[in-house]
C-alpha cells in the first residue's frame, strides 16, 4: 500500500510539474466561465433605456400607452406616416432611438414594425412588445367588443394543458435541470477521457523507456498499476476542485457585479400583469429560456447535492475506465501504439453521453433504465437522473447503480492487473488483442 | 545467502530456464554467465520477483523467498531506465523509498552515493540532462541506495568509459569487503576474471557449469605450456620429436621465439624441460590456464581457445 501510495504521489508530482496541466487547470475554468458570462451577455446585450416615437396616422393608440415604472421606455407619438429614411436621417428624429409603426391594418394582420437605431437588451424588446400588445389589444376591445378589458383578458386565458408524470405529479424532473445532469456526466466522461489517456501515455513511457524494470522489482504489477491510477486520478480531482472553486466564484462576482440585473426576479415585476399572462406573452421568446437558464444556474440546481454525487461517480468511473486504460498501455509497444485502441473506449464514452441525453428525452424508457445500471453508461444517466429530481423513494436505484459500478471496477481493475502483469514486460512488440487474452489465461 | 533449486520456467510453451539450481554464497561476488538468449535475464527477474517461475524454490538467508526480502536486493537491469524527466536526487528519494527506506535515510544515502561518484553537482538535473555514462551513475546509485544485502547486477559496465569501469569494479570490491553478495552478470569475461568468486554458465536454458572462477579455469586446461626461449627454432622443434606437440609459435626476434607445446602421451613439463635442455636457452615456462573468455567459448560452443 505505502509503495502505490508512492507511486501515486510520483504521479501527481509530474502532473504538477507539467506546464500544459497547470494551464489547464486555470485556462479551463476561466474558458467555461467566459462561456457562461457570453451567454449571459446576449440577454443583457443592447440598448437598456429606449426613447421610441410611435408613428400612429389613424390615431388608434390615441396617444395613449403605459410604459413601465422604471422608465426604460419612453414614448411620443406623431400622428402622421413617417417614412424609415426621414426617421432614420431627420434631424428632428434624432434623438429617438426606435420608430413604431402602427397603422390602420395593425387591427386586422396585426402585424407591427420597431425599427431601431441600436439593438435593444432583450429586456426592453420584452417590455416594448408587451406594453404595445396590451394597448393594441385595448382598442381592439374597444373597436370589436361591448366586454371589459378585465372581462376580455379572463376570457382570453387559454387552458393551460400541462402534462405530468404519474411519479412526478409536481413536475419535478425538467428538461433544463436534466441538461444540466448532462452537462455534470460529460465533464465525468471529459476527465475520465483526459486522464485516462495519461494513464496510457504514463504506463506506455515507463515501459518504453524501461524504468518499468526497476519499479517492478520493488513493487507488484497490480501495486503499480492502482497506483498510477491513483496518482493521476488525485491530478484530476484537484483539477476538478479548482475548476470548481474558480466556477463558483466567477458565478458569485457574475450576480455581485457584473449582471446585477439579469439575476434580479423584480426586472419582470416592472410589468403589471399577472404571472401567468406574463408567462403567456413571453411563451416562445428567447428571453424567457434565458431567463429560466439564469434562474435555473442560480435557484434551482442543488449544487452541493450534484457535486457529491458527481465525485463519487466520477471516482468510481475513472477507475472503472482507468483499468481499460491501464490495459492498453501496458500492451503497447510505444506511447503512441495504444491509441487504436482508445477508439473504442471514446465510442463507449459517446454512448455513455448519449444515453444521458435519451435520459433526458425518453427518461421513462426501459433503455434508459438499463443504462443508468450498466457501469459503462451509468454515470452520466444517474447524474441526469439526479439532476431532473428523483421520484421519492427511488434514491435506492443510485446506490444501486453505485454499487454495481463499484463492483464492476473493482472486477475489472483485477482483470487489468493480470494482463498487466502480462503485459508490461513484453517489450519491443506491437499491442494486439491477443495480448489481452494471454494476459488474462495467465 | 541465495538458493536457486530447480527452478523453471517457460514463456507460450518456450523453456526459458530449465530446473536451474545455484547456490550463491553470501560475500561472494558471483558471475552468471551466459550467451545472449540463455534464460539469465530470466532467471534475474525471478530472483527479483518481477515474474514467477512455474517451478521450483527459491530460499533467501536460508528462509523461502517472499515480497519482504525484496528491501534487501539492488537490481540494475541490462536495459537501463529512468524518468527522464525526473531531477537526479528526486529519482534516487524515489526508487529508495519504494525499496523501503526513510525519506530522511534515502536522502542521506543518496547524497553520499552521488558524492562518492562525482555527480552531486547535478543532483538537481534531470536524467535528460544528463550524458549517458552521468545517467548509468545514476542508475547504478539506484540499485544500491538502500543498502541492499544482495546486489543484482546485470550488465553494469556498458555505458562506461574504461575510466568509469575501473571505478565500478572498485566500488564492487568495496561493497564486496563490506560483507555484500554480488550477482554479477556480463558478456565482460575479464571482468569476470577480475572480480568474481565464482561463476556459473547458463547455456540453453540449462546450468552448465557453477564453481570458483580459478576451477572454472582449471578445468578447462589442456596440458598447453607456453615457452619464451633464445636459440634455434629448427633445434628447438627437433627436440620436441613425437613426444610434444608445436600448436603455435610467435618469432620475438633477435632468435627469440614464444612458442606453446601440448604434451602428447604421459608425458609431463619435466619430460618437456628435459627434451629441450641444452638444444635452446629457456627463458619462461608457464602452464596455460585458459581465460574465462576461453572457458565461456569451449563450454558454449567448444571452440579451441586462441593464444592470448
């Protein structure tokens, strides 16, 4: 034990002392967070205050809108056609940043023009189209019906359909919160692939370049092994700790500093309607899914409960993959040999992401059951599992796929060990898959 | 102090050592020999458990051999490895450790070892840095940093300049002195000449001879004399008659020859010295114990020892 705890320690030194894992470590975390922040960027893009003439030659609107209180917006009427040229060149229309047209035909085709001069934030296009809708709606109450606008906007209420999983009557599972799940297996399938391949490259090198020799006559195959994967695999969960912390603090100083609107829940309360009118009118608007995504980053994931399930399945399938890995360098030729043989184990680690994603589509299916206990795919379906909400009472399915995963590794880093053993000897020959088997008959 | 008894082993149906036993003697320096391909690096690796043999014992100090010995053996590998990117002295805390030693103690012994052979300066350098006779210092510090109680060399003079093999083989002698048993593999029989006790020849995975290097020798001697004389070659070829025979013959000059005489028959040195007395002026007479070289060439493939 002391010898692989060594050897581990060996391991991690070297990946400290390479160049490319240190830039990595700081470069990841910062690339994922310059994601996030261009992400948020496109909600909060644009012009944030619109002074906007509304061009209204039949005098529907009667100079008549309600803009919000926080002033975002500010209307003034001409009750002539405007053409976009004049709008655009006019002197005296200068200092408007948005034309409105809104002529005799809205009525009917209601279809409506906002030419602007500067894109506007997603937030005041929301605002601009709902506080025109409302007042156009308005007069069409008034031109086409003897009803209230109350009594209108009651009526106009469709039925809200919503279908729901007999075992999941709150809704808790979403697709939102299970692309999370997804995004946390693929960052397991991701390290697992990276450090797997140095497991490879750092079995392969210490044989080629036979210091394998030396080591073996104080330590036993199987010791080396599990130690080198220790070694890199405690690489990779520091990396995972830095990462974690580098994220988690860019989140913070996001919603401190630098999007200290976005994140705010009462930007929509400016708009005095009720919620589900309001969820009506922004249905299939690019703001509301922005919006969710925000809510869904900083509200609704339960991140510690993610990350501890995150560690232990990606501990238990690094290992379980690092055998695979251990394998393929111990019989290759050269570092660069075993990488035919990496080929399968990425087919297998896309199936893996693949069943997380069909986890997400079909998560009732007996497909998606399977995978989420088949170690080779179990790790990313659990994690989308776990993300959409367990049904109560099936938080025994977890351990259970954990066991079975476990169970796997530890059956498997065996089977590995013995071709190992086999294996790292065998200098100056090319890796076959025969090899595997001789190792495993011995 | 190491008992080899039958051992055996095969590798996909191929004999690589076949019932193999060797009895090494602790504080001997002892040569295992062998033509490339005879089972010697095999049976290294089994010493040091790096594999197991299919058959057969192995005895440490007399006690069955187990992992617990493995702290006791230095092993320098013929294919030399390090990590190339791993500074001197960190590899060397390294590899100690792992045979079992303190940090505190691994570093103490390294430092001494680098001293001793002139590297402490580039205790910092990494391998890659270094020439390849600094790196087979380094790799030959490795093998015995812990101390090790038996010393499994193999092949440890290639790499070296004459220079640097002298200084190994005095740092053999050393250790030698110090009570440490040495397995000395080479293809270097003067070396062998030099520094072993006793030696064994492994030829097709089998042992085919083990004794004392001078036994060895011994046992290989043919009735061969070599003689320095002045005088005439024709009266000194008469003189043999039928009784011996002229197998070679070297003109000095200046009517000086070195010629070497086999007996034939029952025939003795004194019987030689007789025949020869009064037709030549002897100067040297000296029996010929064949070389180790020799001794390796007639055992492997009996081949007539060359004059020196």
């Amino acid at each position: 034990m002391r010898n692989s705890w060594l050897i581990a320690l060996r391991e991690l030194k070297e990946r400290f002392s390479n160049g490319t894992f240190l830039l990595m470590m700081v470069l990841g975390p910062l690339f994922l967070l310059l994601m996030l922040f261009f992400l948020f960027k496109s909600g909060d893009e644009g012009k944030k205050s619109l002074k906007v003439l509304i061009s209204d030659p039949a005098g529907l609107m009667d100079s008549k809108i309600i803009a919000s209180e926080e002033g975002k917006i500010s209307y003034y009427f001409i009750g002539d056609y405007l053409e976009i040229e004049e709008f655009r060149d006019g002197k005296a229309y200068q200092n408007f940043d948005a034309l409105i047209e809104v002529n005799e035909k809205v009525l009917m085709n209601k279809k409506s023009f906002v030419f602007y001069r500067e894109n506007p934030s997603t937030d005041v296009k929301m605002q601009l189209k709902f506080q025109l809708e409302r007042r156009v709606e308005e007069v069409m109450i008034e031109n086409f019906t003897n009803l209230s606008v109350d009594q209108f906007r009651q009526i106009k209420q469709p039925l809200n359909v919503d279908f729901r999983n007999v075992y999941d009557p709150k809704n808790q599972a979403s697709d939102m919160e299970g692309y999370v799940g997804l995004v946390f297996g693929f960052l397991i399938v991701l390290f697992v692939l990276l450090f797997g391949m140095s497991i490879l490259r750092s079995t392969a090198k210490e044989k080629s370049n036979r210091i394998v020799e030396v080591i073996l006559a104080s330590v036993k195959p199987y010791q080396l092994m599990l130690g080198k994967i220790t070694g890199i695999g405690l690489a990779a969960l520091i990396q995972i700790f830095v990462w974690t912390f580098f994220i988690t603090i860019g989140l913070i100083v996001f919603r401190q500093y630098i999007f200290p609107d976005m994140f705010n829940p009462s930007n929509w309360e400016g708009i005095q309607v009720s919620a589900d009118v309001q969820q009506q009118l922004m249905e299939s608007n690019s703001a509301e899914r922005y919006n969710q995504f925000v809510e869904l980053i900083y509200e609704r994931i339960n991140f510690g409960f993610m990350f501890i399930h995150f560690l232990f399945f990606f501990i238990a399938a690094y290992y379980f993959y690092g055998a695979f890995f251990s394998i393929i360098g111990a019989i290759s030729g050269t570092e660069s040999d075993g990488q035919q043989f990496v080929l399968p184990i990425i087919i297998v680690l896309g199936l893996a992401v693949y069943f997380g994603y069909l986890a997400i589509v079909v998560p009732d299916s007996n497909l998606v059951k399977y995978a989420s206990l088949i170690p080779f795919t179990s790790p990313v379906v659990i994690m989308v599992k776990l993300a959409q909400g367990l049904p109560i009472g099936s938080y025994y399915f977890v351990i259970l796929s954990l066991i079975i995963l476990i169970i796997s590794t530890v059956v498997f880093l065996w089977l590995a060990g013995k071709i190992y053993k086999n294996g790292i000897l065998q200098f100056g020959q090319r890796a076959k898959i025969k090899n595997i088997f001789q190792g495993l008959k011995s | 102090m190491l008992e080899i008894i039958d051992v055996s082993k095969s590798f996909n149906r191929k004999l690589a050592l076949d019932a193999v036993s060797l009895h090494v003697g602790k504080g001997e320096i002892y040569g295992l020999l062998g033509p490339n391909g005879a089972g010697k690096t095999t049976l290294i690796r089994i010493i040091n458990q790096i594999i197991d043999a299919d058959r057969g014992t192995l005895r440490f100090d007399g006690k069955l051999m187990s992992s617990e010995h493995l702290r006791y053996i230095g092993y320098l590998p013929e294919e030399r490895g390090l990590y190339k990117s791993m500074g001197v002295l960190e590899q060397l805390l390294f590899l100690a450790q792992l045979r079992g030693l303190s940090k505190a103690n691994a570093r103490k012994n390294a430092n001494f070892w680098l001293e001793k052979l002139e590297i402490k300066d580039w205790s910092k350098k990494r391998i890659e840095e270094l020439s390849k006779g600094m790196a087979q210092k380094v790799q030959f510090i490795a093998a015995i940093v812990h101390e090790p109680d038996l010393l499994i060399l193999d092949e440890p003079l290639s790499g070296f300049d004459p220079l640097n093999v002298e200084l190994i083989l005095n740092e053999l002698k050393t250790l030698k002195s110090q009570g440490k048993t040495i397995i000395f593999s080479t293809h270097n029989m003067r070396s062998v000449e030099d520094i072993c006790d006793r030696a064994a020849l492994i030829h097709h995975s089998k042992k085919i001879a083990e004794d004392s290097v001078w036994n060895l020798r011994n046992s290989q001697k043919n009735g061969e004399y070599s003689i320095r004389f002045s005088g005439n070659m024709i009266a000194f070829a008469n003189a043999l008659w039928t009784d011996f025979e002229m197998i070679d013959k070297k003109d000095l000059g200046d009517n000086r020859f070195l010629a070497v005489v086999k007996m034939r028959g029952n025939n003795q040195i004194n019987d030689l010295l007789k025949a020869l007395m009064g037709q030549i002026h002897i100067e040297v007479v000296e029996e010929r114990i064949p070389t180790m070289q020799q001794v390796f060439m007639n055992l492997i493939g009996g081949k007539e020892a060359q004059i020196a």
